[in-house]
C-alpha cells in the first residue's frame, strides 16, 4: 500500500466490532446453554480463528455477514478435538480457550503461526499449573504449541506480576471449572470485558478494589450454568484510535466516529489525546450489555508532548503505536514509560514504532519499557510492518501527514483486526 499527505478528512464513519469482545461472544456462547447471537461481530483473522478453534471442539457457529449464531452445549458440553486446535496469530484465542481446556476431560494441543509460537505462555502456564492443570510447551520453551491433559483444577489465589487481561481471563475461565472460589489479583485493573460479559451470561463473579492501591481482584465461583445471550457488539476503540489520530493530525479534518465502545479500561487513549490538547467531544453517550458507547466528534488539533505512564498504560497498550505516530508530529517531548509489555506483542512494538519512526525522519529513542520521542515533521519512507497489523495502521496515518510517498509494506496484514481499514478511509475522502 503506498499514501502520500492529504487534508480535509471529513464525514463519518463506524468502526468493526471490538475484537476482544467479539473473541468472548463465541468462547463464552460455547460453553453457554442455548443460542448466543453476536450482531457487529467482528470478521477478522483473529476472531475467525476462535470460530474455527470452537467448531473443531464441536459447537456448531453460523456465520452471516457481521451477525454470529453460537449453539452452546453448555460448561461440560465441548467435544475431544480431533486435530490440532489453529490459532493462528491469535494471542486471545490462545490464552483464553487454553483456560477453558484446562477444565475439559479430553486432551488438547494447541499452535499458531511463527509469531504467535514465539510468545510467552508461561505467563498462563504457571497460574493454571498451580490450579492442578497439565499444561505444557511442546518445544519445551515456555512457548506454544501447548499440550494440555485432563486435571483435577482447584481453586487459588493469584497475584498476577502483570496487569494483563488475557492472563485474568484465562484464570478466570479455568475457575467455571475448579473446586472452590479463583481470585486473580493485578496491580492496576486491565481490560474487564471478561468479568462484564460473564455477568451477563449469569456467572458468580465480582470485581473489588484496594482503596489504598490501584490494585483489583477478580472473584469467581464454578458451578452456576452460564446462558445464551443476544449481544451487540460495540465498535472497537482500538480501531477507532487511527481515525482519532488521523482527526486530530491531519489539517482541517472533523470526523464523527460513531457507536465507539468506551469502556474505562480500554479508553485511556482518549485522556492521551485531551491530555495532549486534542479537540475531543464525546456524543450520544450510553450503556448497553454492561459497556460504555458513545459517538467520537474529533477536530483537527494543535498537539502537544506529554507522558504517559503508570496505570493509564494497560488502557492504551494496543494504541501505544498510533499514539506514537501523534508524538511524532506534536510540538515538543512525549515520554511513554512502564510499556515493557510492547516488547511480547505480534512484534517488540518498541523497536519496531521507534525503527519505524526513525526512517522517516523523527527523533525517536527506544527505552527499556517504552520510548522518547521528540516531535517535528515527518517524510515518507518504506515502512516494515513485519506483519504486525496494528504497526501497518498506525504508520498509514504517519503516511497523511509525511512529505513525499509512504509505502507500507506487507499492508494485508490489517485483516488480523481491521480488513476494512483502507475502504474506510475512501468514505472521509
């Protein structure tokens, strides 16, 4: 794909559903009882991979255009696979459903592709382990592919080094199934669509929070059935964060983004962008299944460097790329500290935003856990994605406001989350 500089971004548009929850809809409407029914559902590679990972475990999904019917066969209803589970680049898929199998009677083996093989699963195998799972690394790595065999789980206490949706979830899942209560503790509350959606579905779960910390634990109790819901999935501020950016950096731009999922454990971007002087308004504010939605209005900005840090960062870490990208452009510093979690992403996103940024032109300083940029103008360069979707998006933005030609480099790779990204932008032009 290659772009070059543009003004006048106008119009308005809607984002695809959110990928995280679009990812639950099918997990937690698998192992409901009766019809689940996901409407905005997400079309893209990663939460594809979870439809085929359930169909191999024998839950029969329709798919029709962005509306997703799931027959659940209820907590203990999953069938043996009868091949290896693909999730193909998919961390959620991966982390997730191997707390799900933790629980099952039947052997599982579970692998992705080249990237999604080299990520840390021990960050999963070590909570589940002490819940008397048998999970282990294939390549004995600490790495997928997992083999996970039937274990009698029980339930722990965990006190999670990291603030990390994907490792919460996971242990909450292997809970439905263990004996006794499984609390997850994490120093800074992350993404809570689990514990929202579970609710829904009629789990025992709550959420509690230290008021002499930042710190929040989860709480769940196995034995009650979960139920079939009718979900409309909000869109995803992960997706709608390019279109924010794109509207506040690009001259004489005003954009409309409309029925934005704003859950406060997701938004942090949205403070970013206030913080650093961006022109913002929140419209049609609302709550549906649990999650905060709004309409976006966002106009072109003068913006200015900030820092970013400390417990804002688990609410932004997907948008720490595009964020990246208005730093680059913003008068004077930004600083983004406590991210060493951009390290074990599809790519080091710090070295692959800051390598990036590098070549076309800005002052970018990699750091142990997150980056220095100094802002000023940018130029169009080649831009290596390796593959990494959210790194092909975020630069394509970069590429509006570049001097010359952009080209981005293997752009395919948007279908993990967003395959109609580039159409979106035809509908501001």
């Amino acid at each position: 794909m290659e772009l070059c500089s543009i003004t006048g971004l106008k119009g308005k548009v809607r984002i695809p559903g959110d990928k995280s929850i679009s990812h639950r809809c099918v997990m937690f409407g698998s192992i409901a009882s009766g019809t689940t029914v996901a409407d905005n559902f997400l079309n893209g590679a990663d939460c594809l991979a979870t439809i085929r990972c359930f169909r191999t475990l024998g839950i029969d999904i329709e798919e029709e255009g962005n509306t997703v019917t799931i027959h659940g066969k209820g907590l203990h209803g999953l069938n043996a696979p009868t091949d290896i589970l693909d999730v193909g680049n998919s961390g959620t898929t991966t982390r997730l459903l191997s707390g799900i199998l933790a629980g099952q009677p039947f052997d599982s083996k579970l692998s992705g592709d080249e990237s999604l093989n080299s990520r840390p699963m021990k960050r999963i195998m070590t909570p589940l382990t002490q819940m008397g799972a048998n999970i282990s690394s294939i390549l004995r790595n600490g790495c997928a592919p997992l083999y996970i065999t039937p274990g009698k789980l029980h339930g722990i206490h965990y006190d999670s080094p990291v603030a990390s949706a994907q490792v919460k979830s996971c242990i909450l899942l292997a809970g439905l199934y263990a004996e006794g209560e499984t609390s997850v503790t994490e120093p800074s509350l992350s993404r809570n669509h689990t514990e929202l959606m579970l609710r829904e579905f009629g789990a025992d779960i709550r959420t509690t929070h230290d008021l002499n910390s930042t710190k929040a634990t989860a709480s769940i109790r196995p034995g009650k059935e979960l139920y079939g819901q009718k979900i409309t999935v909000p869109g995803d501020i992960s997706s709608a964060a390019y279109f924010i950016a794109a509207g506040l950096i690009v001259p004489d731009s005003e954009i409309l983004i409309e029925n934005v999922g704003i859950n406060p454990t997701r938004a942090g971007i949205l403070r970013v962008c206030e913080d650093m002087g961006g022109d913002i308004t929140l419209l049609n504010q609302r709550t549906e299944g649990g999650e905060k939605i709004a309409d976006i209005l966002v106009r072109t900005s003068r913006l200015h460097g900030t820092t970013i840090e400390g417990d804002i960062i688990p609410t932004l870490i997907d948008e720490i790329p595009v964020i990246a990208v208005m730093a680059a452009v913003a008068e004077g510093q930004t600083v983004i500290r406590d991210a060493a979690e951009l390290k074990v992403k599809e790519t080091d996103r710090i070295e692959t935003v800051t390598d990036n940024l590098k070549a076309m032109g800005c002052k970018a300083e990699p750091t142990s856990d997150g980056m220095i940029i100094t802002g000023g103008k940018l130029k169009g360069a080649s831009i290596h994605t390796l593959l990494d979707h959210r790194i092909a998006m975020a630069f394509s933005i970069a590429a509006l406001v570049a001097e010359g030609n952009t080209k981005i480099l293997d752009s395919h790779c948007v279908d993990v989350s967003y395959p109609t990204f580039y159409d979106t932008f035809e509908e501001l032009l």
